[in-house]
C-alpha cells in the first residue's frame, strides 16, 4: 500500500522489517510549514507583526513539522462529569486551635513576617537538644516574632543612626543634580522637575517633558504603576528611566545614550529606547568591573589599549570621569562619548565634561560609601540581645543564641535585611527629599502671592 502525501512533505524512514512496505507511515514531516514561516529579503513587515527570536536557527529545524497522515484516527479523549454533589468542606476553627498570643508576641510587625525556612526548623530542633533555659518554650512562633522584631529594631536604630551621622547626611538644595546628565544648574524653559512619587529629579529637556503640570508630576514608570523597575541595559533599580519599544522593559536614558548601538526613537519626548537587539554579544557578556556582575550591556574605557567595562549608571555612580563633547564626523547625532576607567581618568583633563559629577559631591560620595558599608557590616551592634530578652522575657543564654543565629544567617545573605526592609540611607534620603519639595512648595506660594500681588 502506498500513500500519497502533499506536494512539500517528506516522509520519514520506514522501519526496516518484513512488513514495513505493507505498512503505511504513521506520520509524516511537512515543509510547507517552515516555508510559509519564512519571508524574502524584500518584504517588509510592521513592528507590531513580528517578534524578536533571541535563539539562532537550527539546521535541523528544515526538517519540516511533525504531523499526524491521518488524524481523524487519532484516539479522541473521553470527558466524564461526576454527577456527584460536592461535599461541605468549609473549614470552621474550634476555640482550642487558635490561641491569642497578645501584643507581646504579635502574628506581623509592621505588615512584615517572617517565614522560617528548614534551615530555621534543624536549628530550633538543636536548640530543643540543648539544656538551655526556656528553650524547650521557644517554639516557632517565638522564633518568628523575635526574627521579626531584630530586624525592625536594627532597621530603626540604623536609620537613626545615619540621621545623626555627619558623614552619612545628605542636604537637597540647589545641589541636587539631574538623574540624566548629572549637571547641578538649571535655566529658564529647562528646569528642574522632581517626581511626587519616587523624588527622581531631571531636567525636563533630558527626560522629555515639554510643559510642567500646574499639580504633581510623576514619571514614566510612576505613571505606568511600575514600581521600582529594573534597567535592562544595567541591572540597577530606580533612576530616570524609559520604556523600552519591544515588550515590557525599562532603560536608563543615560544607559540609552553611552551605549553606541542603542537610540531613542522620539529625542523630544526622549523614548521610546530602541535597537537594543543591535547590541552584540559580546558586549552582553562582559563583566562589570565597579559591581562584579555579568548583567546588561557595559561600555568599555575609551583609551585603545585598555578592555575595562563598567556599567553606564555604575560609573556615574562610584564618579568615573565621563566626558560627552560635539563631533560631528564620529557619529549622526554629533556627539561623543568617552568613559574613563581610573587609571585612565588623567587623560580627561580638556576639555571640561558635560556629563561628569562634580568634584566635592563625587569625593562625598565616596566617604559616604564607606561608611554605609561599615554600618551595614556591623549592623548587629545596633540591637543587642539584652533588647530582645527584655522584650519577650527570655534567658541570657537564649536570646544571646538567638541574637547570634540572626547575625550569622543575615551575614551569610551579605548583611541584608532578612524581612527585604528599604535600605536606611535610602530612607533617610527620601525623607529629607519630601521635607526640602515642600518647602520649594511653599517658597513658591509665597513668591506666586508676594509677586501676584503687585
């Protein structure tokens, strides 16, 4: 028997057996599909018909599709209903299972909870194991509250701590400088906008903002109800950031603008940020020299000889020297980037940069650096285990066993915050911010009434 398959399919190798050319194919591969996949160099298609396909094309991939050569034979699955009524299931608690542990040991803290883990269970059954006092009392609801109430404790005093911290404090007058170009000064028909949700402050020819509202202004990301989103050239949250054309990502304006490959398809409203797929692997794969981490898109130092990468908004950041200057014949917009590593930073004396932080902000920001990360390092000295006994009546022994389980544990997830708490100079920061808006709120009433009035 011989089947007679369509014009573009390819019948697989029949099995080699005494049978086998009585026995017609079960399936069979169809070109067809593949070609009507594929379009000629001189048809052209929408932005919104097509998608970008990361994976290369596969050889074996011509083959064609695998498809049933007779799928009416096919076995058709049988759905059954029950006719059965479903069974009363509601689950109604008895007065003995739930018990009311009062305030001192309350279910959340600050709409934060913490969630033991199995290494929480093996190390509160070796407490059980040991002749502590009141250990065999500390179950885990305890365990949990107490978690709980180390971090917020610690999370408090440390803010207060970098309140009080001369080194750490951070004053926003009119040295606030522009997420995008990093320049301090603003003019007439260029000022300088703040965001009402996450206080980013830009200017409005860099981030695209042609008129101010008279109300509250929030940017791309605020407006979209994003928050917090991640940059995909760089990997760092918050910034002045952008949508990107293709799918749901954000982008840096300044990562868009130091990366070659990278453009922005409308420069008066400064997005939307295209031709990220124009950017070659290997600048993907390279290595953050400020960071340490393979994520994004890095430019390199723009001496010849030297192959130092560094992300775009790591390198505003830790104050690398960035130079940006008008040249028509490098590039179509006229202007060219050069970042400088370190050791290269000398070379970039002339002419002055036009992206670049200022010196005495740029060497505050380095003390500011390390003594943030000598806080975060010895964050345990910021609660003591004397606190947590009072708090919940415990023995020495085990809130100082407590005390150094916590320490070891948020030691091991590099002094971070075991409840995912802001960081503290981050809130500090924000509320100083809020705090210096409403008094430029308010002068700005009073000058509107005092200038109004004449």
């Amino acid at each position: 028997m011989e089947s007679r398959l369509a014009s573009g399919c390819v019948t697989p190798v029949r099995p080699d057996s005494a049978h086998s050319s009585f026995i017609s194919p079960a399936e069979m591969f169809r070109t067809d599909l593949i070609t009507a996949m594929k379009l000629g160099d001189n048809e052209t298609l929408a932005e919104d018909d097509f998608v970008v396909i990361e994976d290369s094309w596969k050889p074996e991939w011509e083959k064609g599709v695998q498809v049933p050569v007779k799928p009416d034979l096919l076995v058709k699955q049988l759905t059954i209903c029950s006719q059965e009524q479903p069974v009363n299931t509601r689950f109604t608690a008895g007065s003995t299972y739930v018990q009311d542990k009062g305030s001192d040991w309350p279910g959340h803290l600050n709409s934060k909870h913490y969630d033991m883990d199995n290494v929480d269970h093996q190390w509160l059954e070796k407490l059980h194991q040991r002749s502590v006092k009141g250990a065999q009392e500390f179950d885990e609801d305890r365990f949990e509250s107490s978690i709980c109430f180390l971090e917020s404790k610690c999370h408090e005093n440390m803010c207060k701590a970098v309140r009080n911290e001369v080194e750490l404090g951070i004053e926003f007058d009119d040295d606030v400088m522009c997420a995008v170009c990093r320049e301090l000064e603003s003019e007439e028909g260029n000022e300088m906008v703040f965001c009402d949700q996450c206080n980013i402050c830009v200017h409005q020819a860099c981030y695209g903002i042609h008129v101010i509202p008279d109300g509250k202004w929030f940017c791309a990301p605020c407006s979209s109800s994003v928050t917090s989103p991640s940059c995909v050239l760089c990997g760092r949250r918050g910034g002045a950031l952008k949508p990107v054309r293709i799918g749901v990502h954000w982008a840096h304006i300044s990562c868009a603008l130091w990366i070659p490959e990278v453009k922005i398809g409308n420069v008066e409203y400064m997005e939307p940020v295209t031709k990220i797929h124009a950017i070659p692997q290997s600048r993907w794969n390279l290595v953050c020299s400020i960071c340490r981490v393979r994520q994004g898109a890095c430019i390199q130092c723009c001496v010849p000889t030297c192959t130092v990468a560094f992300h775009v908004e790591c390198a505003f950041h830790h104050g690398l020297k960035m130079r940006a200057q008008f040249d028509q014949s490098v590039s179509s917009d006229g202007v060219r980037h050069d970042a400088y590593c370190p050791r290269h930073a000398v070379l970039a004396n002339s002419p002055a940069p036009l992206y670049n932080l200022p010196q005495s902000p740029r060497k505050t920001t380095h003390q500011r650096s390390r003594r943030l990360e000598h806080l975060m390092e010895n964050f345990y000295q910021h609660v003591r285990h004397t606190d947590l006994g009072r708090k919940y009546r415990l023995s020495r022994d085990l809130a100082i066993s407590v005390h150094a389980y916590w320490t070891l544990k948020r030691k091991l997830q590099d002094n971070r915050s075991l409840l995912h708490l802001p960081d503290p100079w981050q809130v500090v920061t924000e509320e100083k911010l809020r705090k210096f808006q409403e008094e430029r709120e308010r002068e700005k009433e009073v000058n509107s009434v005092f200038f109004g009035s004449r």
